[in-house]
C-alpha cells in the first residue's frame, strides 16, 4: 500500500504555528494562519532563508538540513523572538519555541515546523490563564507531539485507524506501514507477546484513557525479532477519546543489557550447588523461561573429537549423560532424570569440537535422530519443539557438557543476538560450575580410596560378618569413616570401627594410614595385648611418625569361649566414639558403655587406656557404627542412639546383611559417611558381607 501522507490543511484552525516545507532548499509550501500571526505574512513557495532574514537563521536553516539529512525528529525549547509591527504589543517582539519533523506530504518529503507562542507564558502568567480552551487543547496535543523522540511517531484516530507521521516501520521490518492493527501486522509481532500487547492496549483504551506503555518483540527485515518499546498519549477533548499520539522505538541494545544484568545476578545462585547435579540444573533454570522454553545439560564422558577436519572421528569418542531439565509451565512433563546415556550424533560433537553454538531448526514432531537420548526425543515431539540450540558449557578449555535449549510450539527459533546472551549466561556460571566439579573429582578420589581398603570382612566358622559403607549426600562429605575386620594369629577376631576428623581426600588419606597401623599393632603382638594395649600403641605410633590428626575408634577382639555352647568373649576399648550396640537374641538392645570414656586418637597418647569385656551368647549380634547412623544435625544424640536401638530391636529377626540394610535405611538425615560393621555368634551359614 501507498506511504500514508500528511495532510497540512488539517492544522488550518489550529492555534500553533505550523508551516510545511518541500525539496532540499526548504520550499515553504504551507503556512496556517497562527502562523501568520506569530511571524507575519511571509512569502510561500520560496525557501525558507528567503522567508527569514532576521538575525540567526542559519542556525534554524542547520536544524532543517540535520532532520531532513537523518529522519530524527528535533526541537529547540529554548525562546526564540522574533520583530513584530503588531500595535496591540507594547514590546514589539514575541517569544516562541519551535520543533522540526520529517514528514511526508503531496510535495514530497519535507519537514514539519511546529510553533508555540511563548510570550503569554514570559510576560504574564494572568494572560495564560486566559488562554481559551482550543489553544489549551491544541497545546496539549502538540507538546505530546514534541516529546515524542522516538524512530517512530504515529497517530491513532478514535475509529482505530493509525498513521504514521515519521517514516521508519517499513524501514525496520521490512513490511509497509498498515493503518490498522489486522492479522497481518500482528505477524509481524513475536508471537509470545502478541496477548500482552492486545492486553496493555485495551486497559489503557478502557474507562478513562490512560497513557499506553509496553515492550514488545517485532520480527525485522533480517528475520530476527528485535524489543521496542511503544508509549502513546491519550487526547481527550470535552471527555471524549479524540486520537492518540505515539512513538515507538528500538530499546534492543538497552533490553539486551538488562537481561545479561538480570541473568548474571542469578547465576550466584549456582554457587550454592554442591552436587554436579545441582549445579547443572541451576544453569538450566538460569535461562528459563527468560531465553528458552526449555533446557537440558548433558554431561560429556570420554575423548572430545577432532577440531581439525584431518583428524579422524569415531562416534564412540564420547558420550552425553542426561543431568539436569527444566521446562516452562505449559509444557509437558519433563521425563524423570535416569542417568540416560547416549552416543553423541554428529551434530552434537560438531557443538562440543568447535566449542560453538549449533542451531537446529525441523518440523514440529520431526526431531533428528542422534540429537538427545530416545525418551527426551520423544518429551520433543510432545512439546512441538521446533529448534534446538547445542550450547557446548567449556571449562579451563575443555568441553565439559552440552545444553540443548529448545524452541517449542510457535516460539520462533532464536537470533544470533539471542543465541550470544545464551552462551555468555552459561559460560559466565563456569566458575561455579569449576568449584562444583572439583568438589566431586575429590569425592570420587576419596570413594576409590576407601573401596580400595575397605575390604570384605573374613569368613568366620561359627559367626556371620556383614559391612557397609555408605557416602553421604553433600558434594564433599566423604574421606575419613572405615571399618576393619581381620583374623589375629591366635584366632581371635579383630574388628574395628573409627572415624577421621575432616570430609575431604585428606581424611581419606590419613584414615588409610591409621587403619593399616592399627592392623600392624595388633597383629604383631602376643596373645595377651589387649584393645587398650593396641590403641596405646597405635597413638604413640601416629603422633611419632607425624600422622596425627584428630580420630575416634573402637577396636574390638572376639574369642570363643571355649565352652562348646557357640558364645564369645568380648574386649573392646573405645577412643571417644560412639558405644557398640549389642543386640541380644532375646531381650532389649543395649548400648555396651564405659562409664568414663577414653580420649579420642591423636590429643593424648600417654594417657592409659581400658579394656572392657562382655559376654556374647549364641544368636547375639554386636553392631560397630559412625556417627553418620545416629546424629542429625540439631538433634540431641541420645534420640539417635535410641532410635538406632529401636530399629535394631526391631529387625532383629533378618539376616545380618538385611538387618545392616535396615539400619541405613532409617537414617533420617544422611547427610554424613557411614560405616558400620556387625558381628552375629553362632553357626553361620552365610558368607560374610561387605558393601
């Protein structure tokens, strides 16, 4: 459709000075007559220097040069004055503000020049207060116009019909100007905030007009969406809606910096993560909904492929392993987190080799074979997702995941502007990300020590052994509990539990070397060393050899009692941990307490120590354990030793191995290691366990 043109007979009546001008030279094509009366009767169809030859007009001729030259809208509101012959004015000159609009007309291009007599408002303030109520409404309606600095200024009549007075829409989307807000023009508007649009404007247009403000995302020429932001003023005369004056314009550079603001802000919230888990899937939530409708991490395993063209790939270099997902209200349900693994497709490994963003754009229900794991394809093809961008996270110049940010329904596919902001909010979390991932190499390191001595109990004729070891549930809790059972040269059965102060590799570390001395002390003395004997030996071993650090242990001998009937003979001594749990055939769980405890390990080795001793009766069972089984954090630790002594008694019936399962599964806050190993008198047919 043809460009809409301004129509100047429309300002004939109006009380502000407006006059039109045509071609380079400034033709005055146009005057009214408020014109006329503000600068008296000058000649129309020369150019305006010839019009004005007061003193200063080549800086009003400069500012007709600049808005015809660049388009922009201009104003000078500091007075002007200009000679009058007017004999009703005592002064003889009048004070006036002016503004210059580029316009369109039947002339051609040109430039709208606005006028507002002054001289009422700098000479009397009572004269202003005459003013009649057309010039209040005319002035009212041009200083809307005025403050309208925007790329473009358009007019919205009362039946809805719009112009647009500065020329730019079809500049920026590539689509003629349309006077009316159809089908057609809201294409051209994103398509998630096309409600919102329709929504401000009716609320601003209901009841009693109000201004209308809102941000919204037009598609442009390029095919990208880019925010703008529209404010229009209402007119409203004798109580009616008369028209609406407006400008809109590009904010996209000033949105774009307060989203990677607002973005960078909650990415501190990923700091707070300890399991890589945790971490990832505060990532995913950084972009969602704000950037994408949906979001999935990946975590990478194996050789990264090739970056080089001449290097050889194999699909099995690597493989992505579904960690975190999160998804905007609306969509499906998200596919529960199992650990999926897959083969990383081609597209995927072109992310991770390039460390560069991968956009995918496909039907919707048509997504790619090989992109993410079958069941997120298929949560996919729910959603109607119709674009994927790969965004490979990188730390320390390797490529540690991959983020699959997906477009569903009728959400366009992003922008490169939008697909930088994604990248960068990702990147920017890396080095919480680092401190995430460092905290699980430790714990991994520390797991894979403690597997390696935590060996399987021996078999015993006549007894059953059950262990177990559990990590707790914190990124870096994990290092310093063990357990140990072994056989001494006269027979006897050693067991020992104990606990390394600290949760880190280095507890893991100094609790291997306490546990491979304590064996060493105890195995190599007679028969008549006693527990207290090798904890004495053990202590002033450490604090020699400089291995010293705070610990607590029970170690603990059995010994048939050699009366044929399946009993043992117990001596423990106890360095300031928890008490053993002797749990009776029949009868209550007792916890086996001395009534003055022994220091701990490591802060006194020259104090003595004692030896206790117990009889165990056939089918009685002796339980050493951590802390981690009975302490809660804010909890008095007499609830937990009696809430352990209640389960024992109640699963005191299972097998050993299931009464130890029990156990750990009645813990309420496993926040701590935990080990623990149990010991059952009396023929056992069962192997010994340990996990």
């Amino acid at each position: 459709m043809p460009e809409p043109q301004l129509t100047p007979e429309v300002f004939d009546r109006a009380i502000a000075a407006i006059a039109l001008t045509a071609g380079p030279e400034h033709r005055l094509v146009y005057r009214n007559d408020a014109f006329v009366d503000l600068f008296g009767p000058r000649p129309v169809g020369v150019p305006m220097r010839e019009v004005f030859t007061e003193p200063g007009v080549d800086r009003f001729i400069e500012t007709l040069d600049l808005v015809r030259a660049d388009g922009t809208a201009r104003r000078v509101t500091t007075p002007r004055m200009v000679e009058t012959s007017d004999e009703d004015d005592p002064e003889g000159h009048r004070h006036f503000v002016y503004s210059c609009s580029p316009v369109s007309s039947r002339f051609g291009p040109g430039v709208l020049v606005s006028a507002i007599d002054t001289t009422a408002e700098v000479h009397s303030v009572q004269r202003a207060e005459r003013l009649s109520a057309d010039r209040l409404h005319a002035l009212e309606r041009y200083e809307a116009l005025l403050s309208a600095v925007s790329q473009l200024v358009w007019l919205a009549r009362a039946d809805g019909s719009m112009a647009e007075l500065v020329t730019g829409w079809e500049e920026l989307t590539g689509h003629p100007w349309r006077d009316t807000m159809d089908e057609a023009w809201f294409e051209l508007i994103h398509p998630r905030d096309r409600d919102g649009l329709v929504r401000r404007w009716t609320e601003a247009a209901s009841g009693e007009p109000s201004m209308f403000e809102h941000t919204f995302r037009v598609r442009t020429a390029s095919g990208e969406y880019r925010h703008v932001a529209s404010r229009a003023v209402p007119i409203v005369r004798d109580g009616l809606l008369v028209e609406w004056i407006g400008a809109t314009s590009d904010v996209e550079d000033r949105w774009r910096n307060r989203m990677r603001e607002r973005m960078l802000a909650r990415a501190v919230a990923v700091t707070g993560a300890t399991r890589p888990e945790d971490a990832f899937a505060a990532v995913a939530d950084l972009v969602v909904p704000e950037l994408t409708d949906a979001c999935t991490v990946f975590v990478l395993a194996g050789r990264e492929p090739a970056a080089r063209p001449d290097q050889p790939r194999r699909p099995e270099e690597l493989r992505a392993t579904r960690i975190a997902s999160t998804a905007r209200p609306g969509l499906p349900p998200l596919p529960p987190l199992r650990q999926q693994s897959f083969l990383l497709g081609p597209e995927g490994r072109r992310a991770v080799a390039g460390q560069t963003p991968v956009l995918l754009t496909f039907p919707p229900g048509h997504v790619p074979p090989g992109l993410v794991p079958e069941e997120s394809s298929h949560w996919l093809d729910r959603a109607g997702t119709t674009s994927l961008t790969l965004l490979p996270i990188v730390l320390d110049g390797t490529t540690v995941a991959l983020a699959a940010a997906a477009g569903c329904g009728d959400t366009p596919p992003p922008g490169r502007a939008e697909i930088e902001l994604l990248q960068e909010v990702l990147q920017r979390a890396q080095l919480p990300l680092r401190q995430t991932l460092e905290l699980q190499r430790t714990r991994h390191a520390a797991l894979v020590l403690q597997r390696a001595l935590l060996t399987a109990p021996p078999l015993v004729a006549d007894a059953e052994l059950a262990a177990r070891y559990q990590p707790g549930n914190r990124a870096a809790e994990v290092g310093g509990d063990w357990y140990d059972a072994f056989v001494l040269p006269d027979g006897s059965l050693a067991l020992t539990i104990g606990d390394v102060a600290g949760h880190d590799l280095t507890a893991a570390t100094t609790m291997g070397q306490l546990r491979s001395m304590l064996r060493s002390v105890a195995y190599n003395r007679t028969h008549l060393h006693t527990p207290a004997d090798a904890l004495t030996g053990l202590d002033t071993a450490a604090d020699g050899l400089g291995v010293a650090t705070f610990a607590t242990a029970v170690h603990l001998h059995l010994a048939r009692t050699g009366e044929g009937d399946g009993g043992w003979q117990a001596a423990w001594s106890n360095a300031g941990h928890p008490p053993p749990l002797l749990l009776p055939a029949t009868g209550p769980p007792r916890f086996l307490d001395a009534e003055e405890a022994d220091v701990p390990l490591c802060v006194a080795p020259a104090e003595p120590r004692r030896t206790h001793r117990a009889r165990i009766a056939p089918g009685d069972t002796v339980l050493l354990y951590t802390d981690g089984l009975v302490e809660v954090p804010g909890e008095n630790l007499a609830t937990g030793l009696d809430r352990l002594a209640a389960a024992a008694g109640r699963a005191r019936g299972l097998p050993l191995a299931a009464l130890c399962d029990r156990l750990l599964a009645e813990v309420p806050d496993a926040r701590d290691d935990i080990a623990l190993i149990a010991f059952r008198a009396g023929p056992g047919s069962a192997a010994p366990a340990a996990r």
